[in-house]
C-alpha cells in the first residue's frame, strides 16, 4: 500500500483510481463497507483501489478538540489491512480548508489525481461551508466525467444502531464498551509505550504499567477488564483509566495490572484491548479501602475476562 501525502508531483500510477473520500475515523464496518465497494469497483474496471483522509480530524482542527479514536498510525495498519493499493493523507490545515467544494473537485479530484470514481459514505460532507454534498458530487460525476456512488447506512442487528464514528465515541462515553466493538468490528484499543510511573501500584500490592495517552478520545473514566497484547502474546488484566482522584491526580492516565506478570516493560509498545466495563472511577477514603476494591476488581476482571 501507497502513503501519499502531498498533491505535488503525483506519480502517474497512482493517478486513474477508485478513490473513497472520508475522515475513516475507526475504519469501523461501515467503513469497511464502503472500501469493499471501491476495491470491488476497482476490480471490475481494471483500475486500483485508493482512499482518501485527513490529519488531523478536520472537527479537531476547527473545535481544537480531539476526537479520533485511533493514532494515525493504526489507522495506516488498519487501512492496510484492507488491501487497498494507496491512501492519499491529507494534511488538514487552513489552506486545504479553505478550500471550496468546486475548487476540491477540480483541483485535487480532477486536475491532480484524475480519478476514475468516486465512493463517499452516507454523511460525507466536505469544502469550505461545507458546501459540497452527494448531490454536489453526483453533478460533477455528470459533467468532469467521473463515475460516482454514495454508499447508504448500515446498522447493527443488535443494537439496531448505524455504524458511526460518533455512535462508537457515544458508547464509549457511557462505558459502553461491548456496543463499541459491535460497531467498530473491533475491540476498542490504546496502544503506546509504557513509562515510568509513580510507584503507587507497586507500594499498594499491585505492580502496574502505566502508558502515555495520546491526542485521542477516551472512553469513560473508570476500571475495565482489559487484554494486554505484549510482542504477540496476550495477558489479562484490569485497567484503571482516568485522573485517580484518590491521589488528587489530574492529567489521564492508563494504568494496568496484568495478573502474573511481573516483567519489566518499560519503554516497550503494548496493546491494551477494552474489553468490558467494571465500575467508575472513584474517591477513597483510606488506603485500606482503596486496596479492597482493588481486589474486588481483580476479580471481577478475572470473572469477565475467563467468561469472554
């Protein structure tokens, strides 16, 4: 898979293609419907399958407010993943928003990359003002020559919900964290390096790794059943995400006991997958009943974790 990040100097074969438009945030199913459309497309007419997105998220540039549910870089795993032959990563700043929907088509979509088709979700909306829309594109389909297809909702049998960035970000506000999942056709993850913590897991009987957290949106304050994937092979364990209000801590932390484990990982990349919701975060009184519930929710964890 080709990572393009300029619209300078495009090189010729990767111009011509079915290209997918959209902020992919999760590369959740639907998501993965509308990439099955284009690589389907593609196949058919002899071209290759592209997609376009943005970085930052074009409502983190505009709010200053992260909401992406990814880092970059699982999300280039993720796309990856899906056999596409290129992704064009736009930088998303004033320029390229300034940008209006005629000045988008023909300037990036005509002039520099020639494309073959365009697949766009349900909701897509781009250009300045938001000017463009599927009708807007489905006109220029028409008259610049280009094939055209807007791919319509999907919803969960279960939850009878239609996959959604913003449906996922909501059922991980409440803790939803299997309804996440359903939706994302994933267990809902941060991965990053682990640091130096503040001993405090270790001095109360529970050794802990602690992980930087980057720009992202964060799941709802609390303890979760967890799975740590380390190299390639996974460990249970119960995290704690939030501000440890105990401790009068403020910036978020991810904090996680893996249950017999006691390697030294510092430094290294782990995996932590969310995998149910135990309680919210809380302020103790004593140490004493900070350690109880502690234990209460190794057990929980372990209880949830042996049943999934």
């Amino acid at each position: 898979m080709y990572i393009i990040r300029n619209f300078h100097n495009i090189p010729e074969h990767a111009k011509n293609t079915v290209i997918a438009l959209g902020n992919f945030d999760g590369i959740h199913l639907g998501h993965q419907e509308i990439i099955k459309t284009i690589k389907e497309t593609a196949k058919k007419s002899g071209k290759k399958a592209a997609l376009m997105t943005f970085e930052p998220h074009p409502q983190t540039f505009f709010n200053d407010k992260e909401i992406k549910l990814f880092g970059i870089k699982d999300k280039l795993n993720f796309l990856k993943e899906q056999g596409l032959d290129y992704v064009f990563l736009v930088k998303f700043n004033r320029d390229f928003a300034d940008l209006t929907a005629p000045e988008f088509v023909d300037n990036i979509l005509v002039k520099s990359l020639n494309v073959s088709h365009i697949v766009i979700g349900y909701d897509f909306i781009f250009g300045k003002n938001r000017g463009g829309n599927a009708e807007f594109l489905k006109e220029q389909a028409t008259k610049q020559g280009f094939g055209f297809d807007q791919i319509i909702p999907h919803k969960t049998a279960e939850y009878d919900l239609v996959y959604s960035s913003s449906a996922i970000r909501k059922a991980l506000s409440t803790g939803e964290i299997k309804k996440a999942a359903k939706l994302l056709g994933k267990n809902y993850f941060i991965r990053n390096r682990v640091r130096k913590g503040d001993g405090r897991g270790k001095d109360l009987g529970f050794c802990t790794i602690n992980l930087n957290l980057e720009n992202l949106y964060l799941p709802k304050f609390g303890v979760y059943a967890v799975r740590v994937k380390i190299n390639d092979q996974y460990f249970n364990a119960v995290a704690n995400l939030g501000v440890r209000p105990t401790f009068e801590k403020e910036e978020p932390n991810l904090e996680v006991h893996i249950f017999n484990f006691n390697d030294d990982l510092y430094g290294q990349k782990v995996k932590v997958e969310f995998i149910d919701f135990i309680r919210a975060e809380q302020k103790f009184a004593s140490q004493g009943e900070l350690i109880k519930q502690i234990e209460s929710d190794c057990n929980k964890a372990k209880e949830i974790l042996n049943a999934a």
